[in-house]
C-alpha cells in the first residue's frame, strides 16, 4: 500500500495540500512500484484516474500505472476506458486473497482509501509505504480513521526526511498487539 498524507492523516486530495514534491519523493514511488506487476482500485479512484494517467506524462507513475494491470473493485460497470483495466464484481477480501496466492510480484494500492482501509481490517496488506507531508490538511478522508481488530504492529523498515520536508516512512505489518500483557 502506497499513500501520500498529510501530517494530521488525511489522504483525500493530496494535490490541495501537499504543495512541494523533490526528487527523493519520485524516487520513492520509483522503488515501490518497480516492485509491482498490479495495483487493486476502487471504482472513486479509477473514475477520478480514468481521464488524467492514461495521457499524461508525469513520471514514473504515468508508465507505470498505463501499462500495469488495473483490478477495479466497482458493483456496476467501468466508464471510461483505460488499458489494462479490468472490472472486478467478487468479494474484495476473496479475490485479493486469490491474486496473492497466485504468480507475479507485488500488489499495489494507490489512492483508493476505502480498498486501502478494507484490506488493512482484513490482515491483507503486508507493507505500507507513506509519504506524509509537513501539512496539516484538516479537512479530508483520513486514511487510517478507525482501526478495526485493535492496535496493529508494524516494523519500520525505512525513514527519510526530503529536502522538501516529507517524511518517507516504510513497514512491514506484523501480527495485532497484545494489549492485555502490556
């Protein structure tokens, strides 16, 4: 999973509040999805996408996103049409379960807070890759608003501070913390 938020959690939007973007942030995104061969949308996140990535050029992720496979979790029809796109109507938890056990590289997320948030819940999300940016948004979906099953433990494995000011933080997630022998 790959995020861009704010310092207070917000992760709608990042184009009104994350107003400095430096090298080492490409070059993190760079890392992270050379390392993928599918991301997983929500039905919000293609529609909003659909017109924008498929003629743009800002990179890496204008390649990237083009020309990798698009599984768009959505109860009706895809509008749009967008390369490498394909309509998924199964369950969500199900089908991500399937594609994880299945051959290739790693899967990604972007955007999408509502898949995000629903693969956190559902203990299938292995590593969370975060730019936060010295903004506070205030306003905004919050990518981590409630965090269903309790505290979670995660292994930072990375941390960056840009020239621009954002944090680049890397994890790992590991099994849900015990609070009763704490």
């Amino acid at each position: 999973m790959y995020s861009l938020i704010s310092l207070d959690g917000v992760a709608e939007e990042p184009g009104d509040w994350m107003f400095a973007v430096d090298e080492d942030v490409f070059s993190f995104l760079g890392n992270v999805i050379n390392r993928q061969d599918d991301v997983l949308l929500g039905r919000g996140t293609y529609e909003y996408w659909v017109d924008y990535w498929p003629t743009s050029d800002v990179e890496p992720f204008a390649s990237f996103i083009n020309n990798t496979t698009k599984h768009v979790f959505s109860s009706s029809p895809l509008n749009g049409s967008w390369a490498n796109a394909r309509w998924v109507q199964s369950p969500l938890e199900d089908y991500v379960r399937q594609l994880k056990n299945g051959r290739g590289r790693d899967i990604g997320v972007h955007g999408s807070i509502s898949v995000a948030q629903a693969l956190l819940a559902a203990d299938l999300v292995d590593e969370v890759h975060l730019v936060v940016a010295p903004t506070l948004a205030g306003d905004g979906s919050r990518l981590f608003p409630t965090l269903a099953g309790g505290p979670r433990r995660l292994e930072c494995v990375s941390q960056v501070r840009t020239p621009s000011g954002a944090i680049l933080l890397s994890y790992r997630l590991g099994e849900q913390a015990d609070l009763a022998g704490s």
